[in-house]
C-alpha cells in the first residue's frame, strides 16, 4: 500500500452517510426516539379522533416505525415491548370504532398482520447488522494486522541497522589481514551479504514511512539533470553497456528527489542483478501527454508473462541467474513511492529482450499543456 490510500481517512464522514450506516451519536439517537415517539403519539390521538378513517393514520404510524427502524437498531426487548403497546393500542382504536359505528370487521385483520410485517422488517434489519458488525470486525482485525506488519518493518529495519553497520565497520578494520585466496573469497561473501541486509533494513524502513502516509517533500526536480545524475553514479559501479536518452526540452516534475532516487535506485539495481558485464542498460525519459515516462530496459532474461502481475509484490522475486535473489523489496518499494508521487509504474519486457521498467510521473499543471 501506498500513502495516498491514507488521504481517505482524513474525511470525516457526512449525516448522509452516518444515517444510512447506522452509525450516529447516542444524542442524535435520543433525538431520534423522541420525536418517533411523539410520532407514535400524534398518530394515536389521530386515530381516536378519525373515526371510519382511522386506517391512515394507523398505516402511517407503522410505516413511521418501520422505516425508523430500518436506520435505528433497537435491543430486541425494547423492540419487542413497543411493538406489543402499538399493537395493542391500536387495535384497542380500531376494535372500539368499529363496535360503535357497527361497520365491517374485516380490517381486524390487519391488527396481527402489521404488526407481523413490521417483525419481519425487525429480522432483517438485525441479520443486516450482524453482518455490518462481522464486516466491520473483520476490517478492523485487518487493520490491525497492518498496523503490527508495518510496526515490524519499521522496528525491524532500525534493529538491523546498528549491527549491520558495526559489522561492515570491523569488516574494513579486517580487510589488511586477509591474504589468502580463501580468505578473501569468504571475505568477499561476508561482505557481500552485509550489504544485503543493509539494503534490506533501507528499505524495510522506506516502506514503512510510506505506508504510515508520510508527507513527502516536493521540490521542482529538473529530470533531465536528476538522471544524468544517477546514470553517472551507476556507470561507475557496474560495468554495462550504459545508454541514456535525455529528455527532449525541459522536464520539471514536482518530487521528493531522495525519494525518487532509492526508487529509481531500486529499479536500476534490478537491472543490474539480471544481465552480464558488457549487456545493455538503457535509462530513458520522455513526455507522453500529462506524463513523464521513465524507463530503465535491460538486455537481459527477462519477465515471464506469468510473473508480471507478482513482480510489484512484497517478499517475491526473481532469481538473477548464477546470482544470489534480491530481498524481493527493491521493486515493491519503487512502486509504492512512485504512487506517492500520483505516479503509475507498469513492468513489460523490453526491446532489448528483457525487463523493461516504467515510471510515469505527472507533469507540473503549469505544463500540462505542453508538448
């Protein structure tokens, strides 16, 4: 998950909303069952009053009570000791009318039945709350599944670091006396494998700040520059065939620009783990519509097609050939700081013949109608 699913929590929901969910104060309840109650009342004393006529508002003192209930879930004693006052005094009114003015009894029919409909309207307003509660039960057990998974990076990523760090600090105190082959073949491991878990903690810890909605900072970030950075940075570090295309004119972007580096960072360090010395790495960027695209394309194996929709998941990953697998968390974290950017990033394969990248990034609204 990215920040922005955060943003909805920040809207409190409207009556509208809280009326249909069920979900008010217990003043505006009070409220509600009082004026009911004075419904009730006004329909009674209608009733006393409407003689031969006395059905309407008898049929609207129910549907009153109905639709009432439909919204304000009563305990089920309550519910069941009003419907047998309503039921009572009204079919007190009614019997009473109709003994005096000696008219057909036939309506005596409907002093068992309405009060029946409305129970019937009771049964399903409370299986759909049960269901609302069990929803809602469910959601907040999830959610506090999250909130202990995101803890845990956070925790997790700061536990690892201090010893990581410790240990890489020794390893460079020990670097003078290994002077075996095999020494410096274990050495070389060890190293190897520190610096794995210093990314792991580094990223663990990124995720974390992102899932718990962090503001980024966003600064005009000229991407034509921010790339012939990071290219000259990765061309110094892996022996590749590097190609850069710069983008045409001027590409300003609103973006954290650390943040985009360790995504970008990520997406490139991809690329690297899945070719050879001397393959190709092509990093490019370009305008498409409201749009900036960036691409990092590799010459490498490629995605299976059966891989793509999982390769964004946390924890997965591909196995570089004749390589150590990644942490699987490179690609999930570039995803989730790109969608803190309003970006997309989609996975394809490449013309070069393996993975082929995608960031796209909304252009500043002051240029949206450029190009």
């Amino acid at each position: 998950m990215s920040a922005i699913s955060f943003k909805a929590r920040d809207a409190a929901p409207g009556l509208t909303t809280r009326l249909i969910s069920g979900r008010l104060s217990q003043q505006t309840y009070r409220v509600v069952d009082g004026l009911l109650a004075l419904f009730i009342l006004a329909m009674l004393a209608l009733m006393s009053v409407m003689i031969e006529r006395e059905v309407i508002p008898y049929h609207l003192l129910f549907l009153g009570l109905t639709l009432v209930y439909g919204f304000r879930v009563w305990p089920m004693v309550p519910t069941l000791i009003v419907t047998f006052l309503v039921t009572t005094s009204t079919g007190w009114i009614l019997v009473a009318h109709q003994l005096q003015d000696g008219s057909s009894r036939a309506e005596w029919a409907e002093i068992p039945l309405m009060p029946m409909l409305f129970l019937a309207m009771v049964w399903h307003a409370r299986r759909r709350k049960a269901a609302q509660d069990q929803l809602e039960l469910m959601s907040e057990e999830r959610l506090a599944v999250f909130e202990r998974e995101r803890e845990f990076f956070r925790e997790a990523s700061h536990a690892m670091r201090t010893p990581v760090t410790i240990a890489l600090g020794h390893l460079e105190l020990l670097e003078p006396i290994v002077d075996t082959p095999e020494s410096t073949e274990d050495y070389g491991i060890v190293v190897r494998q520190m610096d794995r878990l210093s990314a792991l903690s580094t990223r663990l810890l990124a995720l974390a700040k992102l899932d718990s909605g962090r503001a980024l900072r966003y600064h005009d970030l000229d991407l034509g520059e921010f790339l012939d950075d990071i290219a000259r940075n990765w061309r110094e570090s892996a022996d590749r065939d590097w190609q850069f295309d710069r983008p045409v004119g001027a590409a300003v972007v609103a973006a954290d620009r650390s943040w985009l580096e360790l995504a970008l960072d990520a997406l490139i360090e991809n690329a690297v783990h899945f070719t050879s010395p001397g393959d190709r790495i092509r990093l490019s960027c370009e305008r498409s519509g409201p749009w900036y695209l960036i691409s990092v394309a590799d010459a490498g194996p490629g995605i299976r097609p059966k891989d793509l929709p999982h390769v964004f998941e946390r924890f997965w990953h591909r196995r570089p050939p004749s390589k150590a697998p990644g942490s699987g968390l490179g690609l999930a974290m570039a995803q989730a700081t790109v969608q803190a950017h309003g970006g997309q990033i989609v996975a394809e394969r490449a013309p070069e013949g393996g993975a082929l990248f995608q960031v796209m990034l909304p252009a500043r609204d002051s240029d949206s109608t450029d190009g």
